[in-house]
C-alpha cells in the first residue's frame, strides 16, 4: 500500500521536474531543488527499508513512529524560502537579538538558505524606524546562485553603541525605498562597546 506522505514527496519531486523542463534546465535554483528532493527520496527509502517488517511492508523507525512522517517534517522544515540564519556567535540566548561588540569587529555573519531571489538587501534602522543604514547584501562568493550563501553585513562607523532593528529584504535596497516590501527576516539589533 502506497501512503499518502510517499505520494506527497514524489508530486514534489514531479512539480520541481515540470518546472527545470519550462526553464529548460537552466535555472540551477530549481535543478538544485529536484536533486535535493531526489536524493531525499532517495535516502528515505534506504532508511525506512532498515526496520522493515516484510510479511506487512510497514516501516517503523527505532522510535514506533512511521519514518515517512520524520521525513516530511524535515522536508517541510527547511523548505522556507530565503529563510535567513545568523552565526550562533553573535546571537541571543532566545535567538531574537543579534548582538555585534564594536571591540571585536562590526560584521554580521549570516547565511541564506533556499534561495529564491537574486538580490538582497538590509536595512538598520533606530527604535523610532529613522534608517541610519542600508544597502545590497553580496555573497561571499559574488552571487546568490546556490541553494545555501553566506554573507557578512559590516555596519557603518556611524552606528553606535544602543538597540536597532536589522530588517532584511529578498530585493535590491533601491526597490525597497521605492515601494513598501515587507523583510524576509526583522531582529532587533544590539551594539555594544
């Protein structure tokens, strides 16, 4: 019996293929995403073979629980599109702050995953919403053309010791103070001496 959660990841794996066929193989965001769901597909069915009853052909991980529905929660999980994860160093014990010392540096280090956009930008901006600076973010290799970049964000001299709010956006500064685009990620901002 085939199960609901197979046939979900498999239409996934169709639809991801539908879309690499009308772009004609040339967008390496979508092939990137067919061969990750692929070898998703992949791997899970090696995995969920290991336990296997084979009178019934029902699989069952070490915890009794079904490993297709592990593995839908993961492929859920990590399908947010330019979700947006900050180095563990600088952030917050509740992960809501981003806390950057002047006295070791004034660099942000992150990192994109899933890409969906060519351009990013960030804004920093006081507790009154005032913008004392923004610009394009780059990856650290040039392009955003992976599934996962890194890239730094170096705060302006200008920026002092005191609370802001870091807004990042999937779309070049000069379309966000054109236009009202809500960020992609919004953290409050803590700069200390």
């Amino acid at each position: 019996m085939i199960s609901i959660k197979g046939i979900l990841f498999f239409l996934a794996f169709g639809f991801v293929s539908i879309i690499v066929w009308l772009t004609r193989g040339k967008n390496q965001i979508w092939i990137k995403r067919k061969l990750y769901i692929g070898g998703l597909i992949l791997s899970l069915t090696t995995m969920g073979t290991e336990n296997c009853i084979t009178d019934t052909m029902t699989c069952h991980d070490s915890s009794g629980g079904s490993s297709e529905i592990a593995a839908l929660a993961l492929l859920l999980s990590s399908s947010e599109n330019n979700a947006i994860v900050f180095d563990k160093s600088i952030q917050s014990e509740n992960g809501k702050t981003i806390i950057v010392s002047l006295s070791n540096g004034t660099q942000i280090k992150a990192q994109v995953t899933n890409i969906t956009s060519e351009h990013f930008s960030f804004f920093i901006l006081d507790r009154n919403e005032k913008v004392l600076q923004y610009g394009n973010i780059e990856a650290e290799d040039g392009k955003f053309d992976s599934i996962t970049e890194s890239f730094i964000i170096s705060l302006d001299s200008s920026i002092a010791e005191g609370d802001y709010n870091l807004k990042i956006y999937a779309n070049a500064a000069n379309e966000i103070i054109s236009g009202s685009i809500n960020p992609i990620k919004k953290v409050s901002l803590h700069v200390t001496q």
